[in-house]
C-alpha cells in the first residue's frame, strides 16, 4: 500500500502510530510522511531551534527512508488554524502525486487546535479517494472511538520506545507520554482489547474496498 502519514508536529505520528509505521514498512509499503510544525516556540530555551527538525530526520534516517519520503513545513505552533489553505493545498498537491491508499493521522475528537485543523483538511482532501484512520494520544481527547486496532509484537513497540528517544528535547520537559511505561501500557491495554500482545487503536473515517 502507499501510506501518508501526517503530523502537525514533529513527534505525534510517532507517538500516536509509531508501532504501526514500522509494522508497514517490515512489511514493504510505502511511506510518504509530512510534517506541519516543527514547533520552534515549545522547545526549551537552551536548545536550537532546528532541534525537533533534526530529531524527526533522525527519526526517518533510522527507519532507512530518504528525503523523498517526507515533507517538512515550517508552519508556526498554535497557528495552524491561520494556514489552513495552504495545508489544504499541500494535501492536494500530494494527493496527485503520491495518490496514498491510506491516509493516517489525527482525530477530529482531538482538542490540541493544530491537530483539528490537520484532521479536518485531511478529510477534506482525501475523503473520496483514500481509507482514512486517526491515531490515538489520550491526553488530547475527552472521547476516542477504538474502532480500528493494528496488531503489534513486542519488536514492534520495542523500536517505537527507539525512535521516540531521538526525541531528548522533550524527555527535557519530562514528558511523560514518551516513557517506556506508558508505550508499553497503551500497547498492552490495546492489546488485550483485539487478542494481541501489543497494538495500536484507531478511529476509521473513511475505509476504501
């Protein structure tokens, strides 16, 4: 399959569908991944303010793929809502030139404003012509409906751990959905909801036959 893959920022595909991410590409799809924000404004003072940009690239070089699989855009944190043509826009542009069978990224239930207009121009852009799924990150969401769980084994979520500690920036700001613990508590709670060791759930939007 081909895949898109969207974060508003750097990390939240990562979080949210890493185990599944790497579950594809084992498998052989193809993966087109783009980043809206590289949030320069959250980092910690002290740090550069590429740094969430070189973690995500270290990210994409860890999983083997090369700059024609991802896209990086510079929109400013918390103001997405003020370029959400331009995100459209982008969306159509990769629609035509990718053409993905499967659209990822986030809930429309989800509360974080860069993440709701994401998810809406996601819909917007692929509702006709891609199966479209949300990835899950509790802390933004009052209500998620688990309607869709990816399979997973501890490998699985054993390199999702890894790649979301090519982001140091935020284990600085101690944040605590990127510990080991809550990976691998998410991952076992799906788990046992679909009779599997690990997974990931989802919300479906659009699912194409």
């Amino acid at each position: 399959m081909r895949i898109l893959i969207l974060s508003p920022h750097t990390d939240d595909a990562e979080l949210g569908c890493g185990g599944s991410i790497i579950k594809f590409l084992n498998r052989g799809d193809e993966i087109y991944w783009i980043v809206f924000s590289t949030a320069e404004d959250s980092l910690p003072e002290n740090l550069p303010k590429d740094t969430l940009r070189q973690e995500f690239i270290n990210v994409v070089q860890s999983l083997n793929l090369g700059s024609d699989n991802y896209s990086i855009c510079n929109f400013k944190v918390r103001y997405l809502h003020e370029h959400r043509q331009q995100i459209l826009d982008k969306l159509i542009e990769v629609r035509r030139s990718f053409n993905p069978d499967l659209v990822i990224g986030p809930s429309i239930n989800d509360f974080h404003q860069d993440h709701q207009v994401v998810a809406n121009e996601m819909i917007r852009a692929f509702k006709t012509i891609s199966s479209i799924i949300s990835y899950e990150l509790p802390w933004n969401h009052v209500t998620f409906n688990t309607q869709l769980f990816i399979k997973l084994n501890s490998e699985h979520i054993s390199k999702k751990c890894g790649l979301l500690r090519n982001y140091q920036s935020q284990f600085l700001k101690n944040r605590s959905y990127f510990s080991k613990e809550y990976i691998y508590g998410i991952g076992k709670t799906r788990g046992i909801q679909c009779n599997s060791e690990y997974a990931e759930a989802f919300e479906v939007v659009r699912w194409m036959i």
